[in-house]
C-alpha cells in the first residue's frame, strides 16, 4: 500500500503519478456514500471497500498548469468546528485533491495543534512528498495510539455518514413538557451526544458531538469499574473549571449517579459527569474515561452555555432507537398512564396535598426491567411553603405499574 507526490518529472509544471494510499482508502472506504447533509463522497469499487485498509488503489495524474482549474477547496475545509474541517479534508483526499488537502491539513494544525487526528493525516499529506506511505499513520504514531486513533476517526465518520432520520428524536423520549427547553441523548455505539431543543413546535435535533466513553464500555455497576452508566440522569449543577483538576478541561456538567432506582439495584459510584479535556490534547480515543462522558473543550463550553444551570435530561444508551416523536409519545403504556393517573388523583385529595401536579416528564427505560422515569412540579399548597419538584421511578408489575423508587429533587 503506497502513497506519494512524485515530482521527479517536471516539478514546475506539477506534473507526476499520484499513487493513492491508506489516508485516501481510508476516506474511500469510510466516506463512500452521501449523507444527509449533502456530502458526495467518491466511491470506490465494492472490493476496494471490502478491504480498505489493504488495497492498493489505481494510479492517476495531478493536473498540470495546462489544465482547467480546479475548483476551491470548500469553504468547510478551512472553516467552522475541527471536526467538521477535519472530515471536509478527507473529502478532498477522497476526490483526489492531495494538495488542496495538504493546505487545508497545513491550516487546520496551525490553529488547532493538540488535535491528534488532524496532525496524524497532516503528517501523512506531508510524508507523501518524500516516499510512499506503507501504512495508514506510517509517518506518525504506531502501536496502540494508532489504534485509539483508527477506532476515533472510523467512529465522527460513520456518525456523520449515518445521520439520524429527520425529524426523529430517541425512543426513550415519550412525553417533554415545555419548562424542559434541551434534552441530551448519548449513542454510546456511536460515540455520540445529540442536543435536542425543545420548542413550540416540539423536539427536534440542532447539534451533535464526538464524545469518549469508559475504558470499560458502558452498563455501570461499581465504584472504580471504569464504566459509563446507562439510563437516565440529570445535570445537577455547574463546576468552573477553577475548582477541577486539569484533566477535566473546561468545566463539568455532573451528573445524577447513582440515581434513585440505581441505588435500589445496589450499583456504587460516584462524580459521573459531562467534562472537557486536559489542554494537551482537542480530544480522547472513543474508550478512554474512568466512567464520564468525554468532550472537546469548546464543544463543551458550546453546550454547556445553552443550558439551564441543571435539570437537563441525559439519556445514556447503547445505541438510539430512532422514532418520530408520535411513536415515541404513543410508546408508554396505557397501563402506565391510567396508573399514574390514579396516583396523581389520590395525591391531590391527600392531606398537605399540592395545588396542583404540573409539568410532567416521562422517559421510558429498560433496565432489569420496563421503567418510566417521570419528573414533575408539585405546586405549593396551602401551608406548604414553595413548590418542590418530584422524581418517581415507574416499574411494571405483571400488568400495572407501581412506583419503585422515588425522591424529592429540589
């Protein structure tokens, strides 16, 4: 596998055979269809795609000054976020553009220099000069960094090639009532965090980002096992980043674990949070926490300066399960709602009862078993001295619901 600029023939004139290698197979392999936001990637034969990160594509010419010129590097291979700059530099390695993904690679390692992914296909481009590149990162890193490396570019590629359906939001997303205005989704398997806004119109999708997990995975049951818990969980408060170690970048968003149900199922733990990273590095490997959820420092200074100080909702999933927000409203049981119901009337006929149960949420979740997480505000009744906010958590109970965990959230 081989990759190199050859200018030993006519050098002024830009003339030379291009043998196309692992960095152009691997935006071959990965980038090979279009996606919903409109990007055509270049799309190699089956068999090259099949073994993208072995074949030896076929030889072509750089253009000489004779020739029609090339059309402008797009404007997103030298702006808006690392990321979206980074996969617009594979495009033009993928349509063969090397010396225009050179300079755009030159630009982004310039103002972004800890960007890991970014240098490595820089050192690449730059490589090629001299001598083909046996290997995908054969100018740079080796070993397992290569390897975290790999797993992080096929996981923002394949994110940002399959894209979520329009209009679609996560299945767990039953029931948003408009005092929750964002909701947050994390498709661990995917090594993503989708933002939701919730407005008059209803949730819909308005950001993504490229998120680290746990060294160990997910599906959290202990102190020190190095895995991110999956459920549902609420950021709870704001820590500045004055008052965090290094590591943690930019800020925290903590989050609510072990919640309320964990607690009944015995799982330990603690300081589970959305955090940046330490300012050596723009970002981590797909595994690579002691158990939080993992972003780049502006991506999380980005996100964190939408949402309110706490109680923004963060699923945590293996993998989304995409509906229109009809199926995912349609989804709670009957059973469910006629049980909630009934709770809700003898709540409000009880002594110190509240004025009123407003604003209720409701997120489905399969634990050990079928669970609705429902928060609402309780209104300040007579003598009770302000209105307190309720979290329950709904267990299904042969065939009805009862309430299996519940506490006071503030």
């Amino acid at each position: 596998m081989a990759m190199s600029f050859d200018t030993r023939h006519a050098p002024r004139k830009r003339r030379g055979a291009v043998l196309l290698g692992t960095v152009g197979l691997l935006a071959a392999g990965l980038l090979s269809t279009t996606d919903s936001r409109g990007l055509g990637w270049w799309s190699p034969s089956g068999q090259a795609r099949d073994a993208a990160w072995r074949a030896t594509m076929p030889a072509m010419r750089l253009a000489d000054e004779s020739a029609p010129a090339r059309p402008a590097p797009p404007a997103a291979a030298w702006q808006g976020s690392p990321e979206a700059r980074l996969i617009a530099i594979y495009r033009l390695v993928g349509q063969h553009r090397l010396a225009d993904a050179l300079a755009a690679s030159t630009a982004l390692v310039e103002q972004h220099p800890t960007f890991r992914l970014a240098q490595l296909l820089h050192a690449d481009l730059l490589a090629a000069h001299a001598a083909p590149l046996a290997a995908w990162g054969g100018a740079s890193a080796g070993g397992s960094e290569l390897a975290a490396l790999r797993d992080e570019v096929r996981q923002r590629l394949a994110a940002l090639r399959e894209r979520p359906p329009a209009g679609a939001v996560p299945a767990e997303f039953v029931q948003l009532p408009p005092s929750v205005p964002f909701a947050i989704a994390v498709d661990a398997s995917r090594s993503r965090l989708y933002l939701f806004e919730n407005g008059p119109q209803g949730m819909r999708l308005i950001d993504d980002f490229y998120v680290s997990v746990g060294k160990q995975g997910v599906d959290k049951l202990a102190e020190g096992d190095q895995k991110t818990p999956l459920g549902l969980y609420f950021i709870t408060d704001r820590i500045d980043p004055h008052a965090l170690q290094e590591r943690f970048g930019a800020g925290a968003l903590p989050l609510n674990y072990p919640n309320a149900y964990d607690r009944t199922r015995g799982r330990t733990g603690r300081g589970i949070l959305l955090h940046g990273v330490p300012p050596v590095t723009y970002s981590r490997p797909p595994q690579d926490s002691d158990g939080c959820v993992v972003l780049a420092n502006d991506d999380l200074l980005g996100l964190a300066a939408r949402l309110p100080q706490r109680d923004t909702p963060v699923l945590i999933t293996r993998r989304i399960d995409w509906r229109t927000p009809e199926a995912a409203h349609a989804s709670a049981p009957p059973a469910f709602r006629r049980a909630f119901e009934r709770w809700s009337a003898q709540r409000l006929a009880s002594p110190q009862a509240p004025a009123a149960i407003t604003d209720a949420s409701i997120v489905a979740w399969r634990d050990d078993r079928e669970l609705m997480v429902v928060t609402f505000r309780e209104q300040a009744g007579p003598g009770q001295p302000r209105d307190q906010v309720m979290r329950q958590y709904w267990g299904r109970d042969g065939d009805d619901w009862v309430v299996v965990a519940a506490g006071q959230v503030h």
